[in-house]
C-alpha cells in the first residue's frame, strides 16, 4: 500500500495481521488510512465499471458511461451548493457533502427518466439525450456558482476532480449498503440483459420484459453509480474504459464480462490512486487527473475503432 510515507512490506504485513491493541505509528497509517482507502478504491472502481457494463448494454453502445445520464453532474451541483453555502457539517452518521452528492444524483436521473419517459415506456435515445441536456444545464448551473461563490474554491475543484483524500472506514460503512443493494439485482437480470443485446424487438418476443428489465437496471446502476460519486467525486474514464476493455478479452457474454468488468475497474482505481498518493509528495494528485490521462488517450482510439458509433 503505497503513500508519501514510505513504510516497509515487511511492517505493512505486521500492522495488518497484528491484533497487538498498542498501536504504532505505522499501524495507525496503515490501518486507519490505508487500508480503508484501498478497499474504497477497489469498491468505487468495480462500481463505475459494472454500472458503465450495465448502460453500454443497455443503450447498446460501447461509448456510454454511467455519467452520460446526469449523475456526475447532479451530485457535482449538489455538492457544489453544500460548499459554497457552508453547509459542510455532520449530520448524524453522514457529512454533508457526500450526503447532498447523492441526493442530487438520485434527483437528477428521476428527472431524466421523466421526462425521457414516453407512456410506460422509456425510449434509449430520448433517455441519453435527457441525460446530456440535463447535464448540460446543471453543468452550467454549477460553473455559475462557482464565478460568483467566493467560499473555498479550491474544495470546490478538488471535489469536481474526483479524489479519495480523507477517506476512512465511515465511507466504506456508507457504500456499501447500496453497493450491495444496488449489485443484487444486476446479476438477477444478467441474463436477460444478454438477450436485449439481439434487440428490444427480439428480446420481447423471447420472453423477456424489456421495460421492467431496463427500469430495474437502470434504477441499480444508477443506485451503485450516485453512492460512490457521493464519496469519490467524479472520476472519469473508468465505466467507459473498463467495460470495453473486459469485452474485448473475455467477450460480450455479461455473465462473465460485468464481473471481469468491475475487477479491471477496481484495479486499475487501486493503482491510480497510489500514484496520485506518491508521485508529488507531499502533494497529492486528483485521481481524477490520473485516470483521465490513462483513460483519454484509449478513449480516443475507441472513437476512432467505432466510427460507425455503434455497437
């Protein structure tokens, strides 16, 4: 577990596996800091990844991300207005900011769906270009708080960047929950998610119910998606890299691809962010900054790989 302080493997295993109650200076850093931030990490990066396999299969487009239907930008607005207006307290178990993160990404996608809604159905395209108009405006809403708030700035940008810093066992408490909730009834629908892929047309005539499978998908990778960007920020890349990456070595099957999917996204955020943690000591790096430069350049050669723009 790499960081700015540089501790031995050897001293890193001892702090891990030692249940001597006195604790050193070493075990504090490894256990109370590390440690809990290495398994957010993993938990933020499999989420992004699963929830970006779940949109691109859906919407059936390899350029989708679990961002494009508004949820960073509902909870980088939200979170956005809890620090300008000081209204980063405790309330109860949860701080504020993570708190009004989430509530504005669950917000922002209830709008999507209402408005991309068409009777009881829900259109592909009028659900992503919902979700890009939506985002546009709350985009432009946050960047005029910005200009005119003058209440810590630089909270403001960190945030936006997407970072792990501060992260203790209490995020890992408040994830969870919906990480879970949210992860259940992906895999009940997996295989119904398979069948979609041969077309909402095909799929319905095989005896899958198209509307209910992508409202219930839609509702837990948005779940899993607005929890971890309530505790991360928005971190960019991994639920458009990871997906396409997994379904290029192990296929489109989602049985095996959505769980290959989230190891590669856990991965690669455990990675970036221990370079964010030790390439400028004592500075850190927004891993943010760090999956950005990895994922654009992939980002670009996807565009150039898939000029047809679909599937």
């Amino acid at each position: 577990m790499i960081g700015s302080t540089p501790i031995p493997i050897r001293t890193t295993i001892d702090s891990l596996f030692s249940f001597d109650s006195e604790l050193t200076r070493f075990s504090v850093i490894i256990r109370q800091i590390r440690l809990p931030r290495v398994i957010l990490s993993f938990l933020v990066g499999s989420a992004l990844a699963i929830a970006g396999a779940v949109f691109q299969g859906i919407i059936r487009n390899p350029m989708v991300d679990p961002y494009i239907v508004g949820i960073s930008a509902g909870a980088g607005t939200a979170a956005t207005i809890a620090i300008i207006f000081n209204m980063t307290w405790s309330l109860f178990y949860f701080n504020t900011i993570p708190l009004f993160a989430f509530i504005g990404a669950i917000i922002t996608v209830v709008l999507v769906y209402n408005i991309s809604k068409v009777g009881n159905k829900i259109p592909v395209m009028n659900f992503l270009l919902a979700g890009v108009a939506i985002g546009f405006i709350l985009d432009a809403i946050r960047s005029f708080l910005m200009v005119t708030g003058t209440n810590d700035m630089q909270q403001v940008v960190f945030w936006l960047m997407g970072s792990l810093a501060g992260t203790s066992w209490r995020d890992i408490r408040i994830v969870l929950p919906y990480y879970f909730i949210g992860l259940i009834p992906i895999l009940l629908y997996i295989k119904d998610l398979n069948i979609i892929l041969l077309g909402e047309d095909n799929a319905q005539t095989l005896g899958v119910e198209v509307e209910k499978v992508k409202k219930t998908l839609i509702t837990s990778a948005t779940l899993i998606t607005a929890a971890v960007v309530s505790v991360s920020g928005s971190i960019g890349f991994i639920g458009l890299v990871m997906p396409h990456m997994a379904r290029m070595l192990i296929g489109p099957d989602h049985r095996k691809l959505i769980p290959f999917a989230a190891i590669l996204g856990g991965i690669f955020l455990m990675v970036s962010d221990m370079l964010a943690r030790s390439l400028m000591p004592p500075l850190e790096i927004p891993v943010g900054i760090i999956t950005a430069i990895a994922g654009g350049p992939y980002f670009i050669y996807l565009l150039r790989k898939n000029k047809s723009g679909g599937w």
